[in-house]
C-alpha cells in the first residue's frame, strides 16, 4: 500500500466522502474549507497534485476539482473508513423478517431482496450447499447420430441422470471415452455444485493452453449441467432495476452488460466463490472483480454460516462511488442473520 502524510489522508478521505454523498468533483476550496485542517487551498492543492502523480485521485475535466480513482477507493477502503453501525431500525428489520420465515428457500430469497431494498443496490444471495448432496461419481459421454452426444452422470448414491446435448462438432468414440474418463478422475467425489463452480474456474484458463480432452470434457459436461436446473438455483438476485437509477451505471451499454451478467449468473456465482474462502468481508472494485460488466462496479461480499461451517456468501453489486461505510456493516450482519437463521431449520 502507498504510505501518505496524516495530512494527504485527511484530504484524501474527505474528498471521496464528498464525492460519494454528491457525485461532483470536489475542488481545493471545498477541501479546504471541510477537511477541518487549517490550510490554503494553494497548499490543499498542491497535495491534491502529489495525489494525482500517486494515482489515487484525478480530474475528469482540466479546470474542474478531482475525483478518486479506483486506487484511491482501495486505500480509502482499507485504511481511512469508517464503518458506522447499523440503526436500530434496520437491526430489528434485518432479525425480524428472518426469524419469522421457516423454510431454506424462503429465507434466501427474503435476504437478497431485504438487502437489495436496504442498500438500494442490486443484491446476491448464493444457495447454500447442503449436507447430504449426492456426490458426483462417473460421467459417460456415448455419441449419437450428427453432433449429438448422450451424457450419463451417475452419483455416488447411484442416481443417473441422462441429457442429451447438441455439439459443434462430431467425436469419435475414443475422444468421448477419453474425456469421460478424464472428468470422472478430475471430480470424483465433489457435489454437483461443488463440480459446477470448478467448471467456473477451468473457463477462466486460457483455452489454448488447456489438453485438448479436457478442454471436450469441461464443455460437454458444462452445457449439461448449465441445463440442468435441478431443484434449484445456484444464486438468487434481488433488485436489479435499483442500478437503472445511479447516474454513472445509466449507460444503456453498461446497464445491458450488467443485466446480461446477471441473467446469466456464471461471473457472479465465481466471484461469490472466490470470496468463500476469504473467510470475511471481501470487495471488488471496478477491475478487480476481472469481469468487464463490472469494471464500472464494487462488489461488496460477505460469507454465511450454518454451525460455523462457510455454506455460501452474499453481497450486493453497486457503482464504486457507494456508501462503504453504510453498506459493509449491512452485508455483514445480514450474513451473520442468515446463518443463525438457516442453522436453526437445518437442525
């Protein structure tokens, strides 16, 4: 992390709070005047222009005041916020309309659009994985006439589940074999959502680089179970329509990308994935996330446990000038109320 004077912090800090409560670019008199220091704005913008070189803030405009770059949000995030405790009004919102629901289902659906209507962002709740899930065992890929291929998933419980799926181009037997072989040995023993969000991770390589089987496998095995809707989804999303309403996301460009993300599901469900191993509050500003439809955005997530074991994360997908100080407390808390909840039905 950059290391800046006490003094830089202060106007650092107190520009993107501005900036966040209005959206204006926030200029050397303004500072001046609500950092609470006693200095000229010649002085404040003389520390504004050591800001810029350091890549924390810039000017949108050559005569207009500065606003913070996406490392400027980093360093604000991680050592200049403060985080403010939630209300007493929200706390009893949050507890009560989780309390009151019995089933699992219920109670995820009811977190995403609560955290979606506190926040006035877009929320993300990923369906916990539950005990007991059959776990994945063999795939077979047997072809069929033109450039079809019957797919049978057995599960360690025995269940097979059959789909045929159209391809792009016709294999021979020994390829299919192959490939079966190769998926069977690389996720034995995973639950199917488990073998999902590992499918998510292998498309994120580089597919020239990828063997060539395994490259088959992953595609074949992916169309099917992307199909597969079982008895549930992966991820419920709550309050999408809340990002038509932020002036720097109302592009219709980057709303539809947005929405494209969202429908499809498969960025968000990886992001979430890579954050259940970050055992706390994780964020992704603009191009952290690694996904173009978000490069505009902050991800603000947080894991769930059921008896303190992770079962799933939730967050919401906002613009990077978002109320941090607002929204990461209520995140958190709505993680924690969601495993207490949950760990009293599973029970």
């Amino acid at each position: 992390m950059l290391a800046i004077t006490t003094r830089a912090e202060i106007l650092l800090r107190t520009l993107i709070e501005r900036y966040i409560a209005d959206g204006h670019p926030v200029g050397s008199r303004t500072l001046a005047r609500q950092a609470g220091l006693v200095l000229s704005p010649a002085t404040v913008r003389n520390v504004m222009v050591d800001l810029e070189e350091m890549g924390l803030v810039h000017s949108p405009h050559t005569s207009s005041g500065r606003v913070p770059t996406q490392l400027g949000y980093r360093m604000f995030v991680d050592s200049l916020l403060k985080v403010r405790s939630l209300t007493a009004a929200q706390l009893r919102k949050l507890e009560g309309e989780l309390a009151s629901i019995e089933d699992p289902q219920q109670l995820i659906g009811a977190a995403s659009s609560m955290l979606s209507q506190i926040t006035r962002l877009a929320a993300v709740v990923m369906v916990p994985r539950r005990e007991g899930k059959p776990a994945f065992r063999q795939i077979d890929f047997v072809g069929l006439s033109a450039n079809r291929v019957l797919v049978i998933l057995v599960t360690e419980d025995g269940q097979v589940q059959n789909r045929v799926i159209h391809t792009d181009r016709e294999y021979s037997p020994s390829e299919l074999v192959q490939a079966g072989n190769y998926f069977s040995r690389t996720y034995a023993g995973l639950s199917l959502g488990e073998v999902k969000r590992a499918l998510l991770s292998e498309l994120q390589a580089d597919s020239e680089s990828m063997q060539r089987m395994m490259s088959v496998a992953v595609a074949m095995a992916r169309k099917m179970l992307s199909e597969d809707s079982g008895d549930d989804d992966d991820l419920v999303v709550s309050g999408e329509s809340n990002l038509m309403e932020i002036p720097e996301l109302g592009d219709l460009h980057k709303l539809r990308k947005l929405f494209d993300a969202f429908t499809a599901k498969r960025d968000l469900l990886h992001l979430l994935d890579r954050s259940i191993r970050a055992g706390g509050i994780k964020i992704f500003i603009g191009s952290e996330s690694g996904y173009d439809a978000f490069k505009d955005c902050s991800v603000v997530t947080a894991p769930y446990r059921t008896d303190k074991e992770v079962v799933g994360t939730l967050g919401v997908v906002g613009p990077t000038r978002m109320a941090y100080e607002q929204v990461i407390p209520i995140v958190d808390m709505t993680a924690k109320l969601l495993g207490v909840a949950l760990s009293q039905d599973y029970r």
